[in-house]
C-alpha cells in the first residue's frame, strides 16, 4: 500500500484516498490479530501449566497406589505365613500410600 502511495501524483487524491482507507483499515485488523495472539498465548501457556500440574498429580497418584498395593501384599503375606514382622512393614507401606493419596487428593482439589 506504501509503495502504492508513493508512486500516486498528487492529482490523484480520490485513489490516493481509497488506498489510505485500506491502509488504515489493514493496520487495525493486524492490531487486533497481535492483541488475539497475545491473549491465545495467554491461555495456551496456562493450559500448559495445568497440564503439567495434572500429570504431576497423575503420578503421585500412581505411586499412592503402588505403596498400597505393597501394603496389602505384606499383610496378605502376614496371614499366610505368621510373621508379624511383614504386617508392620506393610502398615508402614499403607501409611505412605495413604498420605501420598491425600496430598495428591487436596492437590487436586485446590488446582
């Protein structure tokens, strides 16, 4: 548009006039196409933080699962085989599922 502009005589001004309008017009639409980039960025860097805070809590919740499965292995141990020794180190496995679990769950509920 520019260049169009400056290769105008100045008898031309009804040209000249249409070609500023354009201009003018092509400058507002590229303002507010950066103004919708910057706001699209916005919310596709927090919808990336959310993400990650998600998978984050994914695999805590995992792991909670895991001590409690070893939890329950140990005191299903202790009942076949009579020794109490594993129902303790199973009850420890439990408390450390059961507190991850919680942690993740209030995580999860505050995100």
């Amino acid at each position: 548009m520019e260049i169009e502009l400056a290769k105008l005589k100045d008898t031309d001004n009804a040209l000249k006039t249409e070609l500023l309008a354009k201009k003018s017009i092509y400058e507002q639409e590229i303002a507010q196409y950066k103004q919708e980039e910057i706001t699209l960025t916005a919310k596709a860097q927090e919808a990336e933080q959310r993400h990650l805070l998600t998978k984050e809590i994914s695999t805590n919740f995992g792991n909670a699962l895991i001590f409690l499965q070893i939890g329950i292995l140990l005191s299903s141990l202790t009942t076949l085989s009579k020794i109490k020794y594993y129902w303790y180190i199973g009850s420890i496995s439990g408390i450390i599922g059961f507190s991850i679990f919680i942690t993740s769950y209030y995580r999860n509920l505050t995100m």
